[in-house]
C-alpha cells in the first residue's frame, strides 16, 4: 500500500504513518498539496497528514485542503512529539547560529529560542528535511529540529533532546482516502467519531441553531473552530468533531444541521484515537 506524506524519511509523519499501517510504503512529498494531488489521482492509495498539535493548534492548510479536496478521513492517530536539535557530528551548540525546521515544529519550541537569542529560528518545508539539508550541505553553523528518527536517518547527532515547550506535545495525524463515488464505503470498524465542516448564513442565530441539532440529541462535540473561507473574505466555515459514529442520532443531527446550515460536509467518520 502506498501512503503518501508531506516531508521526507524520518519525518514524525513519516513514524505516523507507519505507526498506523506497519506495512506500507510511504511516498515524500514536498508540499502539501502533492499530498492531496496523489490521493485524488490515485498514485497514492492513502495518505497521513497532521492535522493538529496540542501546542500549536490546526495546520490550517490541511483544514483547508479536507473542505477543498474530494477526499475523506479514515482513521486518526496521536503521536508523543519529542523535537530535538540535531546537527552535524562535531559541531557544538556554541557554534550554532541558525536552526531550521517546519513553522509548526519552530512554534513548539519558543522557549529554546529565548533561551538561545544568538540563534535564528529559520523556517523549512519539514522537520526531517531540514536535518537532511544540514548534513548534506556539510553545514557547521546550523542545526535542524526534528525527531530521534531523522537523526538516525541522515547519520545527525542530537546535541539537546526533549526542547519543546511542553512535555504534553502530541500531535494528531488523520489517515485520508480518495472518496468513494459510488455507493457508501464501509465505515471503520468501531466507529464512534466524525469530523464535519459547515458554513451558516449570516443572520442572527444562525450558529446557536447550527449547534442546537447536536444539544438536542446529547451529541458531545470534542471541538469546534472557524476558519476563513477562501475567496469570501469575512466569511467562515466551521470544523466540529462529534463523538458519534454514522448511526441514527448522527444522521437526524446532520439532516437537521442541513436544513439550517448553507452547506455541510462530512470528512469522515472513524474510530477515536
């Protein structure tokens, strides 16, 4: 089974997602969106993304990408994120005068950097890329942050492990699939979660309405957030995820939220993490 990523070997997506299917074969991918491109046309038959750090927040380009794209959630994983500064054998912490890294990871780690001011946060397409960068180039001034397994990777040396600002760091990653066009493809066994997007109109009550079809019926939500909607500027969809699986309560609740909402998509129904 090919899966495919966003970044290179020895990336945290890269041990997601052979964490959640040992036997696959993952595909790095540059940027995001190739990730998206290679699910849709079937060069690759899933996909692992993150979709949120517990320091951090949403990747929101991957929020954006689950509304744009025809493809759906199939199951979701939390991965422990340890990051650490990795550089070349030999090369001090002294010396260091940049460290590279993807933005989210760099947002995890503000604390190394106040700590460490002669040292530039420079931002990079992945974690395990940037340490690939820095062994390659031979560089003796900068380092990369990423996990042990990048380190391994690229034969880097871990010159402080353990810099995220919080020792609760996961990040939670979504195993995606091109949607089924025909038919309803049978959901995961054990069930019991799904993530949706809505947008309402904008008139008075119409969120409080929204939410209402899920009060209603005792229906928790796990999280609800806003995110810009792209080319209509001030307005917003919303991502919930409700504990509750595709049976009856779900399906009133959606129908319900239909009437009300100007458009609803489901991303998909898996087992809980």
């Amino acid at each position: 089974m090919k899966v495919a990523i966003q970044g290179e070997r020895g990336s945290f997506s890269h041990e997601a997602a052979e964490r959640m299917l040992p036997k696959c074969k993952v595909v790095p991918c540059a940027r995001s969106v190739e990730v998206f491109d290679r699910v849709e046309s079937g060069s690759a038959d899933a996909a692992v993304i993150p979709i949120e750090n517990s320091l951090a927040g949403t990747v929101a380009e991957h929020a954006d990408l689950l509304v744009e794209r025809g493809v759906t959630i199939r199951a979701e994983y939390r991965l422990r994120i340890v990051h650490n500064v990795i550089a070349a054998p030999g090369v001090k912490l002294s010396s260091l005068r940049r460290v590279l890294s993807h933005p989210v990871a760099l947002d995890q780690c503000r604390n190394f950097f106040r700590q460490n001011p002669q040292i530039e946060a420079v931002p990079f397409y992945d974690t395990a890329g940037s340490v690939k960068y820095v062994m390659a180039n031979h560089l003796k001034d900068a380092a990369g942050i990423a996990g042990r397994q990048a380190a391994r990777e690229y034969s880097g040396r871990v010159l402080r492990a353990g810099i995220e600002d919080d020792k609760q760091n996961f990040t939670r990653f979504f195993l995606i699939e091109k949607s089924a066009r025909q038919g309803r493809r049978l959901l995961p066994r054990g069930a019991d979660k799904t993530s949706i997007a809505f947008k309402v109109r904008n008139v008075p009550g119409a969120l409080f309405k929204s939410l209402s079809v899920f009060a209603l019926r005792d229906i928790s939500l796990s999280k609800i957030e806003s995110r810009p909607m792209r080319g209509r500027p001030w307005e917003y969809v919303f991502y919930v995820d409700f504990l509750c699986g595709d049976d009856e309560l779900a399906r009133n609740a959606l129908r319900h939220l239909r009437e009300v909402a100007e458009f609803v998509k489901v991303l998909g129904v898996y087992r809980a993490a």
